[in-house]
C-alpha cells in the first residue's frame, strides 16, 4: 500500500521533508499547499506532486490523501492538526505541537477520540547523534549529569532557515526551547520537576524577547542548563553538550563529537543520516504498523506543561 501524502507549508522545513520522503518507499506525496501560488507551483513541479493549492482544505478534500505533515507558521498548528484529524486523515506536526498548553491538550485529546497516528516533529530525538546517546544511556554505559545547550540565530530581522522575509513571528520559549525540553526528559528517561527562565529585553517591533536563559531539572538529579538567542552572529544553529558520569558528548544536529573534538561514527545508528527523514520514516511506520510512534503527541505533551510553566513565570 502505498501511503499517499499532503505536505502544508512549502518554506524552508517543508522542502527538507520532501528531501527525506524521497529516500522513503511506498509514499508518494499528493498534494502540496502554501500560501504564494506560484512559488508552490514551482516546488511542486520540482519533486512531481500533482495537486497545488492555497489551503489546507483543499488537500483534506482530497478523499485519496491518507497522511498530512504541517509546516505551516506555529500559530496555526494546533488548529491545523485537529483540522487534519476531523477530516479523518493522520497527521505530523512540525514542532511545535502548538503556542499554549490549552492547545496541545487539545490537540491530544482530539487524537485519543479519533485513533489516529498523530506525531509531533521533536526532531532531536530521531537525530543520529541524539539515538547514539540515547542507546548508551538505555543500556546503562552513560547517565546525563547536566545537558548544556546553546541555541543561537541571528533574527534581528524576521528571516526564516533560507534567508527568507517570514510572514510570522518565531518564538524562543514555544518553538526553540521545546526541543531541549523534550529531549532532556527523554534522555534522562525521568520528568521534569523544576524549571527556571530569565529573558532579556522584550524586541520593539517582533514583540519578543531576543535573548532567553533556562534552567531545568529531571526527577532523577540531572540538570540542563539552555541558553537562546535570536541576536547571536554566528555560529548559528543548537550544540549540545551531553556530560555524564562516564563520558561528554558533543551533538550538532546529525553529527556527534567526543569533548576531544573527535568525530564519532554515528553512521550505523539508524539507517539515514538524516534526522528529518528519520522522524518521517517513524510516522509512515506508525502508520502501517497501527502503532503509537515516537515522539507522538501524547508522548511530548509533559515537554508543553514545562513551556506553560515557564511562561507563566516570565510573566509573572
């Protein structure tokens, strides 16, 4: 059975997933929508899809489409996803699953009455050097004393991963931080129990703050301790530092490093090196497998109520 796909969203995330399901067999992508028209036409015309549209009604109409992956602007994510759903179609979200809690456990709620595969992009935990890490912690050989990550952009203008003018606002704390969150808790196999924010200044016309630094704690004693910023000039992108009782580990996206700055064969970890189609390869065997994959909505929602609280505490 081949699993017939709609992909929302033709910006810089959306083309990465369409790289990745190329690699994928037995999936075919079916309809492609976004906001400009004619830059969709292209795009579509580039990877064969053959329906083209404005609106993500006009791909959920299609009674053929099986799957839907968003990549649509955050503030539309957890609306979309339920939109999806309704329609009777499987869905993955990009992360993240949305921009408030009341939104993601609506989101969970929605897949609980339907049934359907439903799955968020937390990205980090399909990523080579990430599964490379989780498998020497699942098999007892490291523990994770503190994780310390550093997410830095440079997004003094509103400018997306291609150096494209964007159409809506990022956000530190509910797209950026959720990845961390998430996989310091899945890392350490224990909840969060605590959780501290400061931010900088408040940016005059984006209405967020540029600058952000948080805190958290897992249940069973490992900290992390995340640094973001949007006003940083290079390098740009998230480094992690895994440093653990028997080892440190340097991950950057795919790629993993000793604290000796020596590459580690990750190559053998999963059977891509690239995190993108890892995540999408998980969805599809969800799919025909009848399963609850990885990183599910359900499993990411505590990572959510983490985001809520620190919110709270920033506005407090």
């Amino acid at each position: 059975m081949t699993i017939k796909v709609a992909l929302a969203g033709a910006g810089a995330f959306g083309i990465k997933h369409l790289d990745g399901i190329r690699n994928i067999g037995g999936v075919e992508v079916v309809s492609l929508v976004s906001r400009d028209l004619e830059k969709t036409k292209e795009i579509a015309a580039k990877y064969g899809i053959a329906h083209v549209g404005t609106e993500l009604g006009d791909s959920l109409a299609l009674p053929e489409v099986d799957a839907v992956i968003l990549c649509t602007p955050t503030q539309m994510h957890a609306e979309q996803a339920m939109a999806c759903m309704r329609a009777g179609k499987h869905v993955q979200v990009e992360i993240p699953l949305a921009d408030s809690l009341e939104g993601a456990q609506a989101v969970v709620a929605m897949q609980k009455r339907t049934g359907l595969v439903a799955m968020c992009g937390h990205t980090r935990r399909f990523n080579p050097s990430h599964q490379y890490v989780h498998r020497e912690i699942t098999a007892g050989k490291f523990n994770i004393q503190q994780l310390d990550v550093q997410t830095y952009f440079f997004r003094r203008s509103n400018m997306n991963a291609l150096g494209q003018a964007r159409s809506w606002t990022d956000h530190l704390l509910w797209h950026h931080a959720a990845h961390t969150v998430d996989l310091f808790a899945y890392q350490c196999g224990s909840p969060i129990v605590k959780a501290n924010a400061v931010q900088g200044p408040i940016h005059p016309t984006l209405g967020i703050a540029m600058d952000m630094s948080i805190q958290l704690k897992a249940a069973n004693g490992a900290i992390c301790t995340l640094s973001l910023s949007f006003n940083n000039d290079g390098p740009l992108g998230t480094f992690f530092r895994y440093i653990g009782d028997s080892a440190t580990y340097l991950a950057r996206y795919d790629d993993l490093y000793t604290a000796k700055e020596e590459k580690i064969d990750v190559s053998q970890v999963a059977v891509s090196m690239n995190g993108i189609e890892l995540q999408d390869r998980e969805f599809f065997a969800a799919i025909r497998e009848g399963r609850e994959p990885d990183s599910s909505v359900a499993q990411v929602l505590p990572c959510y109520q983490v985001l809520h609280d620190l919110e709270q505490q920033l506005n407090a």
